[in-house]
C-alpha cells in the first residue's frame, strides 16, 4: 500500500502544505495548498499570526479527508529562533515576535558585557553570535517587562507550538532548540545557566526529543475540525534548514551545501560539534543534526538583498520574471559593485536599494542605479563571500571536500549557481529545490520504520530529483582580483 505522508513547511515568507508519498523507492509530492506568512506591524513591534498558520494547516488536512486520504503521520518544519508563550489556563499569550524585530538591537552585546561573557556562551553551544537569536530575545523580553514572558507557564518554538496546537503536546525539537543559543550539544539539553540567564526556568520548556520521535495524535477537536481520525504528528526536523540538509541526496560524507534562499546557510555535516578558538573568532555555529550529526554552518544573508529590492522596484520591473530580471544582470559588467552581503547595514534597512547604494559610494566604488546593476552586485557579491566561507570550511573539515550541493529555491538561480561554482572552483550540484519538504516527509518515512537510516534516505531522495552539475568556467584569474577586492572592502 502507498504511504501518505503531510507535510507542513513554514518559511518567513510564506508557507506550504505537502502531501509526500513513498513507493518503489521513490519520493513523490504535491503541492497541496501555499500561502503567504505576513509580517503584522503593530505597536511598535513586528509578529508572527500563529493563528493564521494554524488555519492553513488545518485547511490543507481538510483538503487531504476531502479527498479520502488515509494519512500516515504529519510533520512541522520552520524557521528558527522564534517561540511561543503559553499561559497557565492553556492559552497562546499574545501572537510570538518575529525575529526581525528591532527590540533586540543592542541587547546582545548588552547580554554579552553585563550577564554571560561571549566566550562563555560559546563555549556552552558552538552557536553563531546573531542578535535575533533566542536568549536574546529572551533578554530584551525580560528587560522590557513584557507581559506575556511573565506570565508564561510554558514557552514553545514555533513549530513544536503549532503541533501543540494540533496534538495537545509540548515538546522541545533538538534541531529546532538548537537554533537558540540555549542548547549544550554536549549534553543534548537546553542549559539551566544561560536559560536561568534570563529570568527562564528549564521546566518551562518542553521534553527534549530527537527527529523521528512521535509528538502524539491529532486531538479530538481537531479530527472533528478536519474529518481526519487519530493521525500521528512526528517531530521532523522542525528547523527547516534541518530538514533541508537531511535531503542533500550526497553519496557519503565528503560534501559540503549551500541552503539557497532568503537566507544562505553553508556547512558541513560533522560527528561532533567544533567549538574551538577559530571558530569562535570566525563565529560559526553548530546546529542539530539528523541521528546526532552536527550541521557546522555559517548563516549568510542570501537572496534577502534581492528580495528586498525588488519589492522596491518599479510595478513594470517586478512583472518581469526572475529569470528576466536576474538575465539582464548578465550584461552588466562583472565586479563593477562589491558588497559584503553581511554587513549590518543589510540586516532590515528601511530601503535595500539605498543601503547597497550607500555602501558602494562610502566605499569609492561605481554606484548601482538599475535593477540589473543591482543584481549583479548581489549576486558577484554572494559568491564572493560563498568563496570565503568555502575556504574557511575546509580548513574545518577532516575530509576533502570535492563538492558542494547548492539546495532550496537559490538552486534554480543557474546565474548565481554558477558563479558559486567559478568562485570556490568546485563541482556544484544544484537541486532539489523543495529539499525542507522532502527532508519532512523522508523523516516521517523514517519514523513509520519506510527506511532505516540517513543514508537509505539520501539514496531514495537521489533517485526521486533530477540534480543539475555546474562546474568552473575557468576564469579563476578574474575571480582572484575580485576576491581580493572583496577581502579589502571586507575589513
């Protein structure tokens, strides 16, 4: 019989519904529903509707009873970092604030010289320094008094939250806990200091519990809700770039990926989390794996530059199709505009068209002016620092590496896809582009005993989705100047 599988894949910016089924070897899936996941301003402060994502999902489980679907389990991925406040009577306190809130300007580096010394936290969780990330959100919570952390009895991430709304169960996902710069990986378990850090208390947090492991059932309301009876909801790998490298359909461990998207996450997949001198001077990060593996990763701000601009640019430039606009980026000469694309005045300025514009003009370069000028500024500088962080990979790395898989939406990009291969002059394979959906529905086989382990996955994900090689096109030269200029801008 054909196994169905649900999955829910949450991203900043909208969201999807995916039925995936499993046979023959093979992984197939279908769209079910997408929708947007809207930004609310409000009050100062910016917040996730956690209540319009649970509308969503509760429509596309409705569309799978309309069609008479027998669902073997649902799984939950999405962004990290965020979390949810639960009340003493069972209620949601207040809709969870988004990351790119500004409440947490400054209160890093306020956390850091006045309560847990940067080294300290690093040495606790191997975590990349962000001021988005959850302890300090947590302490801009406790130093504004707000209401809803004190009266919080539980305090959920956002996707363990929406299968406590489904199930009725709190828990805590390693891969998604391990976003917070809470999480011990030598331990596996959130530590009491940096959470007593902020006024927190571990009880208040769910069981911690590794991908695979049943969540519970769907609760009677929501069977009544949806038609569908006692469906299992797994704990996949509820960070979605968790998901995503669980579905990088790589032959054995010597390989790196890029997850190509708002946000541009490369690493590697290691045994053992590496927390070291040199990686906390280059501020790298160990996020949970799949079956105890570390994803050592450096988070960089990816297609976001783009995606700003071209909300930005006239109604008849954002008619054009990605592939239009990005094709007459081509035309423009290369290395004309550098930028490094992590630099914090890219982070949520009020205009990213203005932001790139000031940053090439302090810096004495040609300045951008057309949407074309614009992105192929974006994208030499995007694999220029891929160039960068390569290299500083494979210093890390105890293997060779000899190939570097490009997933997600950024792998359809074959502009940017091959300027990353002429930059860190290597093989990349491009695709899958949906790999977080495929890495949820391939963890939930997993979990209903369809394959045995990571590697059976990969193999299977490999036969299901055609990959695209790119490979340098041997202008090194050029990409050795421009690197060097980018490394002098970079300081």
């Amino acid at each position: 019989m054909k196994k169905y599988y649900f999955a829910v894949d949450l991203g900043a910016t909208s969201g999807r519904t995916i039925l995936g089924t499993l046979a023959d070897g093979r992984l197939e899936q279908e769209e079910l529903t997408r929708f947007p996941n809207n930004l609310i301003e409000t009050g100062g402060h910016f917040y996730w509707d956690i209540y319009a994502l649970y509308f969503e999902m509760i429509r596309g489980l409705k569309e799978v009873a309309r069609r008479g679907i027998t669902l073997t389990s649902i799984g939950i991925d999405t962004w990290g970092v965020d979390f949810v406040f639960i009340g003493k009577d069972g209620a949601i306190l207040r809709n969870p604030m988004a990351y790119r809130d500004p409440h947490t300007f400054g209160r890093m580096e306020e956390y850091l010289s006045h309560v847990v010394l940067p080294r300290d936290v690093y040495n606790i969780t191997g975590i990349q320094f962000m001021n988005f990330n959850s302890l300090f959100q947590l302490y801009a919570m406790q130093q504004d008094k707000n209401v809803a952390m004190q009266m919080a009895e539980k305090v959920l991430f956002v996707p363990d939250a929406l299968s406590w709304m489904l199930t009725g169960e709190d828990v805590c996902e390693y891969t998604i806990a391990s976003t917070s710069q809470m999480l011990d990986p030598k331990t596996g378990d959130l530590s009491e200091k940096l959470i007593e850090s902020v006024g927190m208390k571990r009880s208040q947090f769910g069981r911690m519990v590794q991908p695979g492991t049943k969540i519970g059932v769907l609760t009677e309301e929501v069977q009544k809700m949806t038609g569908l009876g006692a469906v299992p909801v797994i704990a996949v790998a509820g960070h979605d770039t968790g998901a995503a490298v669980a579905a990088v359909p790589a032959k054995n461990e010597q390989f790196a990926y890029l997850s190509s998207g708002t946000w541009s996450l490369m690493g590697i997949e290691t045994k053992d989390a590496i927390i070291n001198d040199r990686s906390y001077e280059l501020n790298f990060t160990n996020e949970g794996g799949i079956e105890g593996t570390t994803r050592f990763l450096k988070n960089i701000c990816g297609m976001w530059l783009y995606e700003r601009c071209r909300k930005e640019w006239p109604e008849e430039v954002r008619q054009l199709s990605h592939p239009e606009l990005q094709g007459s980026a081509m035309n423009v000469e290369a290395f004309r505009s550098i930028i490094n694309p992590d630099d914090k005045a890219f982070a949520n300025p009020s205009s990213m068209i203005e932001a790139i514009q000031t940053y090439c003009r302090e810096s004495g370069q040609a300045v951008p002016e057309t949407p074309a000028e614009i992105c192929r500024c974006i994208f030499d500088s995007l694999a220029l620092r891929y160039r960068q962080v390569f290299g500083w990979l494979k210093d890390f790395a105890d293997f060779d590496l000899n190939v570097l898989h490009v997933i997600g939406g950024g792998s359809l990009n074959k502009y940017l896809t091959q300027f990353t291969a002429d930059a860190c002059n290597v093989e990349v394979l491009a695709g899958p582009q949906e790999c977080t959906a495929i890495g949820n529905i391939m963890l939930q086989a997993k979990a209903s005993g369809d394959v045995s382990d990571i590697w059976a996955m990969r193999e299977i994900i490999a036969n299901s989705v055609d990959m695209v090689p790119y490979h340098p096109s041997g202008d090194q030269a050029a990409w050795d100047v421009a690197y060097q200029r980018y490394l002098e801008l970079s300081k």
